[in-house]
C-alpha cells in the first residue's frame, strides 16, 4: 500500500478494510477477488470516476499487494486518489478482460481460486463469460456480499463523512421551502436547491433531486420539467446530498395555502410513524418489524392515502443510478435480516395517492445507535405550509 496522509480516511482504516476483506476471502477459500462494483471499488480503495461504464476492477489476492486493472484514461484516478501502487492499463482499441487475463497471471492468480461480483452493475454477463472462457484452469466463483458485508455497517469514520453530506441535503432542502411560492417553477426551485447543496459542500449526488408539484408528485420517480406552481399547490422534494461518494437523503412536503384536512392528516400519520420507528428501531430488531411497525401506521387513515414501496433501506456510499444501498438492505415485509449498530438507513413512510391525487413525504436518514438510533438532521419532521 502507499502510504498517504491527503486521502479522506486515515491509511489505518483502509488497512481495517483490507484486512476485514481478507478475512472473509480466507472463510471462503478464495486465493484472491476481483472487486468491480463502483462502491466496493470507492470503499476499499477511495478510487472513483464518472468513466465506470468501462470495465475497471481491483485485484485483491489473499496475501500480496493488491492492483488495479483500468481504462487508460481512469488510470489518473488511481494515482489521484488512492494508496494502489501498480495499475495493469487498456487502452480504448485495447481489451479490457485480456489484461484483465494477463494480470492474474502476472500475479501468479492465473489458476488459482477467485471470486468475482457476479451482481455488479457494470460488469457485464457478456465480459463475465469471456473470463470464464480465458481462466480454464481457475476455478472462478461469484462472491456478491463479500465487501457488502463490511460496508453494511459504517465506521465512526464514516459516520462522520455522512454528517457532512446531511449539512448539503438540508441546506438543499431549505433552498427548496425558501423557493417554493406561486408563479415559480419546478425548474426554478430545483435551481436553487442544487446551488444550495453544492455552496454548503456537497458534490455531485449518485441521483439528482426528485421535485415534483400538484398532480405531477404521482409520477413515479419523476423530477422537475418546468410546472409552474400555483395557490394551493403541494410540493414534494426528496434530496440526496453527496460527500466523497457518501449519501444522506430526505423527503418533504410543501403546502402553499391552507392544507386539505386529508393532508393534515397525512401529515400527522407520518409523523407517527416516524416516532415510533425513533422509538423502536435499535441493534437486534428485524427487518420485517420495523417495517409491520410502520406499514400498520400508514395503512390506518382515512385519506386515501398508502405505501407503495418498502419502508426503508440501507444508504451511505453511491453512483448513478441511484443513492440508495437497498440490494445490502431494505426494510420491507417477510425480511428476517436484523438490524446492527452503525447500519445508516433512509426511513421512508411517505403516503401515495392521498385523494386519490397526491403524493407527500416526511423521511429521515438515521444512524442506529448502541441501544437506539439517531438522525443526521435537523429540519423539523412536518410538512412546510406557505399561506
């Protein structure tokens, strides 16, 4: 490893990482792992780029010195960010598994026993069935949730590294409420919510916000396309703030006018689920309870209103598509996976359909605790009513 002292976390946390790795390489027999999922490849190693749509992976063997295998032009990422010290090149006429093939067997990999993320986004089934046809004498095996299982739980490190993410979201998120007013548009207030995030020190989020008005918020993962509001319009917004890669998110909702008595009510049903799931939510209690414990409460109203999706899921480090650590965990029904401490979780009881026309939301980002859990924000849980 080279030794730094400019990286965002110390050399002695990436020797842990490292050293967690190998311990579960060892359980599982493996002589060595390719590491291709871009999260993996930023936790283990710091390394990132907008480029990971070309083949790009770290090499970790049991006991020598891990190595990089990238596109030339990702190469000055390594270099920039992270303690690799010998990077194996392919240039865009070049070829990325066959380097891939020279280098393990340069490192004396070449048959050996090796995992690989089967399940990585961007190591395609085309590629994975070039490499099982060039290593015939290795015996390859998928690996998915090697690195994942370090990951699930955040370092104080780490925690630390989120708080300065959630300062971006919330300002993001004030930049929206302060906005949000009659004969403005949804373009307008995203403007003003990004300027916020990245002023207040964050950086490009794995998913831009999601700022929907009136019957747009029914639209399924969309975002802004230039509605402008009107008098008793509601707003939604959702914002991931970024930090080196790591994410916090929240969603709220903005009234201008006086709210409908089923939105007061929406309002008031969130909330409690909310601060039952503060209540309840500590190391040891499954997945499937926590979210019984809020689905009951959503599901109880009158308004019309239910939850569509799951009630959370596992967020920290992140690239396009999406912010959300969901393939580690999510909350939902019949989950036996239990929860422990420094697992960082985006709680989302938000409501669809709310007479019949509207979406709103109140979330949190929490951070479970010793004997309980914590949020990394701020801003008042409610919905924000502009008369």
């Amino acid at each position: 490893m080279r030794q730094r002292d400019d990286m965002t976390f110390p050399m002695e946390e990436h020797e842990r990482r490292l050293s967690e790795l190998r311990k579960r390489m060892s359980a599982r027999l493996l002589d060595a792992v390719i590491i291709s999922h871009p999260a993996n490849l930023t936790y283990l190693t710091e390394y990132q780029t907008t480029g990971y749509t070309f083949f790009q992976c770290l090499v970790v063997p049991l006991e020598s010195e891990p190595f990089m295998v990238t596109r030339q032009m990702e190469a000055s990422n390594v270099a920039a960010r992270t303690w690799v010290e010998k990077t194996w090149r392919y240039w865009d006429t070049g070829d990325a598994i066959q380097t891939l093939y020279h280098a393990l067997h340069d490192a004396g990999l070449g048959n050996k026993r090796i995992g690989y993320e089967r399940n990585s986004y961007f190591f395609p089934a085309y590629q994975q069935d070039r490499m099982h046809t060039s290593f015939s004498d290795a015996k390859l095996v998928d690996c998915f949730g090697i690195v994942e299982d370090i990951r699930i739980c955040k370092s104080d490190l780490e925690i630390e590294v989120m708080r300065r993410a959630a300062k971006a979201t919330e300002a993001g998120m004030q930049a929206g409420f302060d906005a949000a007013q009659p004969g403005v548009t949804e373009n307008e207030i995203a403007g003003a919510v990004c300027s916020a995030m990245f002023a207040a020190g964050g950086e490009y989020p794995a998913v831009m916000p999601y700022i929907t008005s009136g019957e747009r918020t029914m639209i399924g993962h969309a975002t802004w396309e230039g509605r402008e509001l009107q008098k008793n319009d509601h707003l939604f917004l959702e914002l991931g703030g970024c930090y080196r890669r790591y994410h916090t998110a929240m969603m709220r909702t903005v009234v201008l006018g006086e709210p409908t008595d089923s939105m007061y009510q929406a309002e008031k049903v969130m909330q409690r689920a909310l601060h039952e799931l503060h209540d309840h939510i500590r190391p040891g209690i499954t997945v499937s309870d926590v979210d019984n414990l809020a689905r009951n409460i959503i599901m109880d109203n009158s308004t019309g209103g239910y939850l569509i999706t799951r009630i959370g899921y596992s967020i920290g480090i992140a690239f396009p598509p999406s912010w959300d650590e969901g393939y580690m965990l999510s909350l939902k029904q019949g989950s036996s996976d239990v929860l422990r401490q420094n697992m960082t979780i985006h709680l989302i009881p938000w409501m669809w359909a709310i007479d019949g026309n509207k979406t709103a939301g109140i979330s949190d980002t929490i951070r479970i605790t010793e004997d309980g859990c914590e949020s990394f924000f701020t801003l008042d849980r409610k919905f924000v009513v502009k008369k």
